[in-house]
C-alpha cells in the first residue's frame, strides 16, 4: 500500500466528473453513470495489466456498492492527494487525516494500520523502546507518527519529502539513517519493493492511521452508503479474507490491531472533522 511518479496505465471511459461543491449533495447522484476512476498503489500484473491485492478488493467492492465499473489508474503516495482533488480519478485508499478532512470526504476507516520501521535485512530487529536508542529515524514530512517519536528520548528524528527518500538513505553505504519510520502496511509495501530491508518495531511508536475511501465533497449520499457497506464489511469473514492479502499481518503482527469498529467509523466518515 504504497511508488514512483508513472504515467497513466489505462484510458478512461466517458464519465461524468464530480460536483466541487462541500457538504451534502442533494438530487441524483454527480458520480459517473458507469464507470468511476480509481487511484491505486499497487502496479498491474504484467502479463495482463490487471490488478490484484488489498486496495483493490476494497475498491472492487466500493465500485460494485456504487453500481458501477472501476477504471483503475496507478498513482504514488506522494501525488495521490493531487490526483483526486484535481480529478484525476475520483476514488482512492488514502489515509484520513484532520487536514484532509476539511478538503475530502471519507468513508471509514476500512482498516486500521499502527506503526512499524524498515531496517536493514541485517539488522537487528527493534522490539521495545530502549532498542531506538541513539538511532537516526526517518520519516516523511507530515507523518502521524513523527510527533510521538520526537516523545521518545534518545532518538534522532530525519524527516524527508517521502519515504522513497527515507528508503534510499537506509540503503546507501554510508547511510546515518538505522530505520525507517511509517504505518506497517505501507513498510510491508516497500520492503516487497526493496527487498534488501525487512519491518520490524510493530507498534513501537504510539498511534495508528486509518485508511479509508476518499472522495471530494459533495458526494455526502454515496459517501453514506459507503459507509454503511464498510461496517457491513467488517463484520464479516470477506475481510480477513482481504487482509490476508497481505500475509506479514499474520505472520509478523497481531491482526485484531488492524479491525476498525462502529465508533471510529463514525468518527471519520462523511464529516468535515473528526467526530466525538
């Protein structure tokens, strides 16, 4: 769940964009008749130039609840914010911050992800506090967890313009940086991808993000019944199935750390801020 800059993968279909407009819309819906773009991280399959994984069976079964086809176009973690507010796609698996809120709409959050860091292959791994003594730390700018790790005394704290730049300093020979600080889903992405570092540290660093369906405003009645589809959906065995897409939950974390409840749904969906 995490990219370079690539150039569009599919060609969109006839759609009808959507309303720029905050707050509730009222009347028929301003979706797409038939089709709704969807921004994801994961790359096609290069034998097909189809998708698989966690993103997209959360975004498949948003598309279905809408009565409508996905067209799926490959985005990265730094410009996927940019692709949707400036219709590029009108979907995407973004995490919900309080910023983000008052600028889009979510439904969720679909999953719960807490803290983790890459290091090197290696390494030895981190298991509680004291093991992040003296060690440099990096993390994008903006992360959740930055400001709870500068709470942890000892620790040298590096924050970059992404996390590819946090990847490639822990790799460099000559590298200062022992890890590499973001939410575990979005590490198990790049140690897929970089394959010379492993995580480690689940849980380490207090906090969680939450990943939910982003969406611009005023699209309050679909962004409902996304909602309500979500707390369908974790009550079901469809979405240990789906978080087993991504094997490292089970075998390295507790996965129950992962399930959202009623109450943080609410919290999060379809507001302008967080709810109580």
């Amino acid at each position: 769940m995490a990219a370079s800059v690539l150039a569009p993968l599919l060609v969109w279909g006839t759609y009808s964009a959507f309303s720029d407009s905050g707050g509730a819309s009222s009347g028929a819906s301003e979706f797409g008749v038939n089709t709704v773009r969807i921004g994801i991280l994961d790359k096609p399959k290069s034998d097909t130039n189809t998708y698989s994984g966690y993103d997209y069976r959360v975004s498949s079964m948003a598309a279905k609840e809408l009565g409508m086809e996905p067209l799926y176009q490959q985005v990265t973690t730094e410009n996927r914010a940019f692709m949707l507010q400036s219709h590029s796609v009108d979907l995407m698996m973004l995490p919900i911050t309080r910023d983000r809120m008052s600028e889009l709409d979510f439904a969720g959050p679909y999953v719960r992800t807490p803290s983790a860091l890459l290091v090197r292959a290696d390494s030895k791994p981190l298991s509680k506090k004291s093991d992040l003594d003296g060690k440099t730390v990096c993390t994008a700018r903006g992360s959740t967890f930055a400001d709870a790790l500068e709470e942890t005394s000892g620790v040298n704290l590096q924050q970059r313009a992404s996390l590819k730049e946090c990847a490639s300093s822990l790799l460099e020979a000559a590298s200062k940086v022992d890890a590499v600080l973001s939410d575990a889903l979005t590490l198990y992405g790049l140690a897929r991808e970089y394959q010379a570092v492993t995580v480690t540290g689940q849980s380490l660093v207090p906090g969680y993000e939450n990943y939910g369906i982003a969406m611009r405003k005023g699209q309050r009645k679909e962004c409902d019944r996304l909602k309500r589809k979500i707390k369908e959906y974790i009550d079901t065995i469809q979405w240990t199935k789906d978080i087993n897409e991504l094997p490292q939950v089970f075998r390295e974390d507790n996965w129950t750390n992962y399930l959202p409840d009623d109450k943080q749904i609410e919290k999060f969906s379809c507001r302008d801020e967080p709810g109580p």
